[in-house]
C-alpha cells in the first residue's frame, strides 16, 4: 500500500514509512515529518497496537491523518474528534488524500509557527524584565502591544523610578526593529550647550573645540530606536528644531547643509506634567501633540501594590545570582514590611532596598533585619496606628483608600469584579484594602463587608 500511494502521489510529498513505535517517536522528536499519516486496516495483525500508539501521540505538534477501512470508520471519527485532522476511507481517491494532505501541512506549520511566536514573545518578556501581573500593568502591556510596530510617537510617563525605559525598551523588543539599535538618551544629563550636538551630531569645525565630525544620537539609532527620556528638561530653542525632525522626517549635522533621512523611531518620556508645562510657556504646544499620539503611563507602585512581592522576588533572585549569594526566599514578616511601606521612590527604591538587603543577609532568606531602618520603623508605626483612632497621613490615605473601595463596591451593586475594574486596579487590590479596613465606624459609614480569613 504505502509504494503505490508513495507513487500515486508523485513528488510533492517525501515518505518515511514506520511499522514501529519507537520510529514514530524518532521521527516526532526530530520534526522530520509535518503530517502522520495512520494506516488502519482491518486484516493487519497490529491494529490495536496501531490505535493505543496514535492515541498517544496525536497531541504532539505533527498533525495526524487517518487512512481506515470502512469498518473502522467509527475508530477514525473517534480519533478525529480527539484531535487527529481528519480521515479518508481506504483504498483513498488521490485527489482528495492529496488535498487532505496539503491542508494537514499548512496546519502542521501554522502550529509550529504559532509555537515559535508564544516562545518569542515569552523570551522578550523575560528580556524587558517588566515584572508584575497586576491589572494595571495588563493595561500598559496590552499598549505597548498595540504600538510595536505602528511608528507612532510614544509618549510614556510616570513618577521618576518607576521603569519608563522598561516600557521603551519593551516597545523596541517586541515590534520588527528588535535587532536593530536602541539608544537611550537621558535629555537632562546633557548640558544645554551639548544637547543639539549630541543628538544631531557635528561637522568638523563646526563650533570652537571640534577636532572631526561625529554621528549625533538620531544617525547612530538608524533603523533602531532613540528614546529621549525627560523630554520636559530640554530647552525651548532645541524643542523647536526637534519638532522639525519630527515634521520633515529629516535633519542635517551642526556645521552642514545636507539633509540626512530620519529611519529611527523615536520614543519620549517625561515624569513631569507637560500640559501644565504648555500653559505655563515652557513647553511648546506643537511639540506636546506631535509626540504625545499615544500615551502610556505607567502607575506608582503604591498603585500596584499587589505587584510588590513578584518584583521583591524577581530582583532577589537576580541579585543573587549577581552577586553569588543564592536566596531562597523573603521571610513573610519581611514581605508584610515591603507590601506595607509607601515606596515614594517606586520600582528603582524597591531594588536599591533588595540589593542592599542581600548584602547584609547572613543564609539564604532575606529576613526583616536586613532591611532599612526606615522600612522597619514605617512598619512598627503602622502597627501602632492601626490599634489606635485617627493616625498619620498614610493611615489617613489608606482609610481614603478604603472608602473609595467601599462606594465602588456599592455602586457596582457588590460586585468585587466590576469595582475593581471602575477602580483600575486588580481584584486581590481590593481585598487587600477590604482587610485593611477598619471593622468599626468606617466600614459600617460606607455599608462596606469586611472579609475575614
């Protein structure tokens, strides 16, 4: 049978024939074949073999076709509705078995690249190290998705520390210009007098001091991306010849006259409020909707406080490898300390604090005395707040905190899901202000049901 069909089938198709499990294993591990085609026949003496073998292996990524007798015709619809691509009745017309055929391969393929594609996007996710499964930050990566490879302006803002260049590097890794170039430029590092050179680049003698010509910032990016970040700081006169970058998709070096084509995507971020720098005179208007098409902001990490604990672990396992001090794990009085403190220097402090705790860990798991002072002090004062009436101004802002959970909650008629979504933040967010609620007059004030464990 398997000559003939070989024959009938012509050149289009290359054929390896397996009696054998072990084979077919062979074969499967090495993607030598995109289709496998299974031959039940009745009369032969292996049949049931045949059948428990493919049972076990039409989950793997080769796509399964069945060639069956017509007494085995409830086997093959069994076997295809557990995941085999299809059946033809044996002896086949070679018309339709050539076509089943093409079809199984384009399946095999579109399986093997949708396979490839998830590893891809896992790969330069662990890459941009954006850690955190909060709602919040679901929202941020589903915009960068929506960016990667439309060369829209991109304007990303948020408090200092909390990973703006992340963000742009993630927008830069995951769209087509991930091989290519990624430059940083932080806007208000540069003096004012260097700024224009620097990202321009310069002819020879072009002003006092210049000894050769030198590529700016946008011709080294090329087909990559240049991030300027803290656009706010740069001053009026270069936000004017920038704006005509941005216009004319083309600028020359200082000290030339030839225009030089922009290839580069550019990506801006700012932690200040460029709005209110527009009204005050500092900012140009033009420029603020030139580079502000899409928008991401990315929120505090008091904000996403449910993401402190995945990121408390992502940098000490990091840390600590770095610095070839393996850690298991942070002690949970130690991680009530982290969720409970106000973090005002975001994701940038968090890090300084695990990489310092590390230091000064004696074993393997990072206990409460490692920590800052300041940590620990916030977190006894907190302790004592939360026994007694009234309270400092955090105690103050996490009772708002709760009151704010509490309307939503009425407003979404209970519904802890739709609340939080109205809130922008994760349902566990919301438990979590829930628990911190005071079961006394303020719960019983916003007709709030405090869940107890």
């Amino acid at each position: 049978m398997q000559p003939l069909l070989s024959s009938a089938l012509g050149t289009e198709f290359q054929f390896f024939f397996e009696a054998k499990e072990d084979g077919i294993n062979r074969l499967l591990s090495e993607k030598a074949c995109h289709v496998m085609m299974l031959d039940l026949n009745s009369n032969h003496d292996s049949l049931k073999e045949r059948i428990v073998c493919a049972r076990r292996m039409i989950g793997s990524d080769v796509t399964w076709v069945i060639l069956a007798d017509d007494g085995l015709r409830v086997t093959a619809n069994e076997l295809v509705r557990q995941g085999a691509f299809g059946y033809c009745r044996r002896p086949p017309a070679i018309r339709e078995l050539r076509l089943m055929l093409r079809r199984a391969h384009e399946h095999t393929i579109s399986k093997r690249l949708s396979e490839q594609e998830r590893v891809r996007i896992e790969a330069i996710r662990d890459r941009d190290q954006m850690v955190g499964t909060s709602l919040a930050m679901q929202q941020v990566h589903d915009l960068i998705d929506c960016v990667t490879d439309i060369d829209a302006s991109v304007l990303i803002t948020g408090e200092s520390g909390t990973g703006k260049e992340l963000v742009a590097r993630a927008i830069h890794n995951r769209g087509s210009r991930s091989g290519r170039p990624f430059i940083a430029v932080a806007c208000g590092a540069i003096p004012e007098t260097l700024i224009e050179a620097e990202l321009f680049g310069h002819e020879k003698g072009a002003y006092t001091g210049t000894v050769g010509s030198r590529e700016g910032f946008l011709e080294q990016s090329r087909d990559g991306t240049l991030f300027l970040d803290e656009i706010g700081e740069l001053s009026l006169f270069t936000q004017v010849k920038l704006l005509r970058v941005l216009q004319q998709r083309e600028f020359s070096r200082l000290g030339s006259n030839r225009l030089i084509p922009l290839r580069s995507r550019l990506i801006f971020a700012t932690h200040r409020n460029l709005a209110e720098m527009v009204t005050q005179g500092k900012f140009r208007q033009d420029l603020y909707y030139r580079i502000n098409v899409m928008k991401i902001e990315i929120p505090s990490l008091q904000d996403r406080m449910e993401d402190i604990a995945p990121i408390a672990t992502h940098f000490l396992r990091h840390y600590g490898r770095m610095f070839q001090k393996p850690m298991d794990g942070i002690d949970p009085e130690a991680m009530m300390m982290l969720e409970n403190y106000h973090w005002p220097g975001n994701v940038r402090e968090l890090e300084n604090v695990i990489q310092r705790a590390i230091i000064l860990t004696h074993g393997s798991t990072l206990r409460p005395e490692s920590l800052p002072a300041n940590l620990r002090e916030e977190a006894r004062t907190n302790t004592v707040e939360d026994c007694a009436p009234g309270g400092s101004f955090e105690r103050q802002l996490r009772d708002y905190k709760v009151r704010l959970a509490a309307n939503a909650v009425r407003e979404n008629h209970g519904n802890k899901t739709l609340a939080a979504r109205s809130l922008s933040i994760s349902r566990a967010y919301l438990h979590r202000l829930i628990r911190l609620a005071d079961p006394g007059a303020l719960c019983e004030e916003e007709g709030l049901e405090v869940e107890t464990t």
